[in-house]
C-alpha cells in the first residue's frame, strides 16, 4: 500500500476507537470510563502484539510508523469516546 493509504487506514482506525469506546460508555451499567478505558488497554496489547509480529517481517507488513501509531492511539481514543459520552 502507499504511505496515504496507510494514513486512510489509521484515520479510520482512530474513528472507529473512538466510537467503539463510546459505544462501550455507553452500554455500561457503571463506570463507563472504566468500560471505555478497558477496551482502549485491549486495543493497546493488540496493537503492541501486531506490532512486535510483524517488526521484522519485512516491507509486505507497511512502514513502522503504522503500527507505533496504532499503539499510540490506543488508549486516547478510548479516552475520547468515554469523554464523548460522560459529556453528552
């Protein structure tokens, strides 16, 4: 894939953080930050796990910056998409 392709592909990822901790805010019978928290640690250990499998396995897998953002972003999307809806 070229680099904007990638950069399509982590755009839609960072929507789709963000609204699947909204949705988990949401659906919580308690603590919806913790819910929205909780799959963001998820999408954290599965980003650093697709990142470490796929470190050395040459240019087929996409530049580095790809996954180290998927990584990154883990966590502060989820904590956008718990804000979204404690603040609604």
């Amino acid at each position: 894939m070229s680099a904007s392709l990638f950069l399509l592909a982590t755009a839609y990822r960072l929507v789709y953080g963000i609204l699947g901790s909204y949705i988990a805010a949401r659906l919580a019978p308690n603590r919806p930050m913790f819910h929205a928290l909780a799959l963001g640690v998820i999408g954290l250990f599965a980003s650093t796990a697709g990142a470490a499998a796929t470190w050395d396995a040459g240019p087929a897998f996409g530049p580095k910056w790809y996954p180290l953002t998927l990584v990154a972003t883990a966590l502060p999307c989820a904590w956008i998409g718990g804000k979204i809806w404690k603040d609604s």
